[in-house]
C-alpha cells in the first residue's frame, strides 16, 4: 500500500462531518430529498449579497489588465489596504496593507499560521468542543494538538488551560463565535485568557501566539459585539475568510493579519507570506481579491441566523433538550438525553433528521446542529426531535 500510514490512520479516525455527510447522500437517494432533513453540514445556504454580484459584474464587463495574473504572495495591495482599513476601524490598532496576508481561506490561513510557527513536536492548545479540523492542521505540520477542557457554558477551563501550557506551546487557538457551540468569549474570557498566557509565557520562558480563528466574527446576535483578542494579546494572528459573512466558502478567500505591535511582525510576516508559497497556495484567488476589496462592510443577512436561531433554540428548549444559547455563527451543541450520542443520533438517523456526533468535536454526549439551512428545514425537523428525544427519556 503505497498511502502513507499516517493518512490512512487519519483518513480512519477523521471526520464525522464527511461521513455524515456520505450518509445523508445515501438516505436521500433511498427517500427521497425532501424527506431528509440535513442539518450536518456547515455549508450556508445564503446566497452572496446583492453587492457581490454588482462587483463581479463589474469586472466581468471592465477588466483590468493583469488581473488574472501572479501577484506577489502576499496578494494585492490594494485589497490589503482594504482590510488594513477595516481592522484598524474595528480595533483601532494601527494595522497596515504590510500586516494582512491573503489566504485560501480560514482554512489556508490557520495552515499559513502553523506552519510558521511550529518546529516538529511543538503543541498547539485547542478548547474542547473543537473543530476537528485543527488537530489534522497541527499533524500537517508535525505538531500535535492539545485539547483543553471547557466548563459546562463552553467556556475555557483556566487551571486546565493553565496545565497544559509547557514549554512546547507555541500556539493557543480561540475560536469565537465557536464551531461547534455557538458561544462567543467576551472580554473578561478574552483578558482572561490573554493574561494567563502571559503569565505562563514568563515563566516558562516561552511566546506563544494566540491565533484567532474567527471566520464567524461577524455573525453575532442579541447585539452583542465581537471581543477582539488582539486587543489583550499582541501576538495575536487573526485568522479569518468570507466563507461565512460573504456566503463564499466555495471562492476560498480568507486573510490572516499580523499584529502591528508584535515586536517580531515584520518576520512573522515573511514567514506567513513563504510558507502560503511553499504550502503550494502561492496566493489567494486574484479574481475574489478584487472582489472582497470593496466587500469589507458588507455581510449577509445576519438577522435570518438569528430567526434560525430562535426557532431552533425554543423548539429544542420546549422539547426538554439541554443546551447552551448559541450568540453566534451558526451551529448548536445540545447534550443527547444519553452519554452515547451515537445510538441517538443514528436513532434520529433513521428518522430522516442528520446531525453530526460531539465526539466528531472532541466532546461525546452532546451533537452538533447546523442551522444554516431552510426554515422549513428546522421546522420540520423539530418533532423528529421530539419522537426521539421521547423514546430516549421516557423508557
Ligand atoms: C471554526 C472554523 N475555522 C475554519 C474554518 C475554515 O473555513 P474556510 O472556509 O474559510 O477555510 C471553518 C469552516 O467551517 C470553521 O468552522
């Protein structure tokens, strides 16, 4: 067998979501789609906003020359400057077009990041529930994930965050609004957080990063406001894309940013703009470039998550399910009426509803809903629910 071992013992353990996924194919070829109620897959429905399509078609009609071309690997100035100009709005840091790096997404960004910063056998902190994909990221580049527990609001547990900060963390990732629970950090969880490292950091000798995985920043309800950690940490990368906010998680478009007050930006900044070549992305897309350059204040409708939200979170309240209120992006993590979720959610399974298991995010006992589908959707879903959270509890 000519596959690498470690690929074929990842490809084994690894995602709950594709498989899912895969399932969810065969039952709707067997019942027929509309008798499926997918709520697996983080993959928006939305459509990208009106102003999106008015800038495509704009540059379809005027183009400019060299626009398809090679750029530099950091990617244009201009779109750069853009987001230089929206995080400083935002911040009030001082970025500039020298601290942004284009990317290939959230995605491209975190493995920009990782492979920056990590020496073979370095860890990287994760909080539990996480999503999966950090621990195959931190292997891409032979250093190893390291969970850490969170309390029963999915917030981060300090002495175990304060345990497993040795001198081998080069990074710690925070991910809010949080795939797969919905909860945003606050400040205080942020200064928290920010401090702890610090105090770790001196100790041991070490700088770590925070990298701040935040491609739901901007899907927030109840009117709550987005806790920046770059403003408690400075060496802080935040890693984004437009998957979410744009609905273009098929263009690839992302951006990490490099704070400017980090006292080794300029060399972090090389470092990220070599590893997007070598790790074979070169740039980012150069048409979604020129696109999102004029994107920046632009978001889908955050209001319709919210409807999603509210339906979903008071129709699995009534039926009697725990959980926590997701504030944003737009994902739900109840617990399963019992430890094993895998017997509930394939008993859900054989009612047409699909949700993926929280062993899939590091955490057995609860599922992961993701509401951004159709209404009708979760509406119709909602009594499957309740049939089979009622076979669970009252036998
Ligand atoms: C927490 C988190 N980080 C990163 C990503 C990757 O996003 P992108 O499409 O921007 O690569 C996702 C995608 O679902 C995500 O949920």
């Amino acid at each position: 067998m000519a596959i690498a071992k470690h690929i074929r013992d990842a490809m084994e353990s690894s995602s709950w979501i594709r498989r899912m996924f895969e399932a969810g194919i065969e039952l709707k070829q067997e019942r027929g789609a509309s008798n499926v109620f997918d709520l697996s897959l983080g993959n928006p429905i939305a459509e990208p906003p009106q102003e999106f399509r008015d800038e495509l078609r704009k540059w379809a009609e005027n183009p400019k020359r060299g626009m398809h071309r090679y750029m530099p690997n950091a990617g244009f100035y201009e779109t750069r400057e853009a987001i230089a100009k929206g995080l400083l709005n935002e911040t009030n840091i001082s970025y500039q077009p020298s601290h942004i790096l284009m990317t290939v997404g959230a995605g491209g960004a975190l493995n920009c990041a990782l492979h920056a910063l990590c020496d073979p056998g370095d860890q990287v902190i994760i909080f539990r529930p996480f999503f999966a994909e950090y621990q195959f990221y931190a292997n891409n580049h032979s250093a190893e994930a390291v969970p850490v527990d969170c309390d029963s609001q999915f917030l981060p547990d300090m002495d175990d965050l304060a345990s497993k900060i040795n001198s081998r963390t080069k990074a710690v990732i925070i991910n809010s609004p949080n795939n797969p629970s919905g909860v945003i950090y606050n400040e205080d969880t942020i200064a928290s957080i920010a401090d702890l490292i610090s105090h770790c950091s001196s100790r041991l000798n070490i700088e770590p990063y925070i990298i701040s995985d935040e491609p739901y920043r901007k899907i927030l309800f109840d009117s709550l406001s987005y806790a920046f950690p770059q403003k408690a940490y400075s060496r802080t990368i935040s890693v984004t894309s437009h998957s979410k906010d744009l609905a273009l998680a098929g263009e690839r478009i992302g951006y990490a940013a490099v704070h400017p007050d980090d006292p080794d930006a300029s060399l972090l900044m090389d470092a990220l703009v070599f590893s997007n070549r070598v790790l074979g992305f070169v740039n980012a897309p150069a048409l979604m470039q020129t696109l999102v350059a004029r994107l920046q204040n632009v978001t889908v409708d955050i209001a319709d998550y919210e409807l999603k939200r509210n339906i979903l979170y008071k129709g699995l309240s009534d039926i009697g399910f725990e959980l926590v209120k997701p504030q944003g992006a737009f994902y739900a993590f109840p617990k399963a009426p019992i430890q094993d979720e895998l017997s509930f959610i394939n008993s859900l399974y054989d009612n047409g509803v699909l949700v993926v298991p929280g062993r899939g995010f590091g955490l057995s006992g609860h599922f992961r809903i993701s509401y951004c589908v159709e209404n009708s959707v979760i509406e119709q879903a909602l009594p499957i629910f309740e049939k089979v959270y009622k076979e669970f509890t009252l036998t």
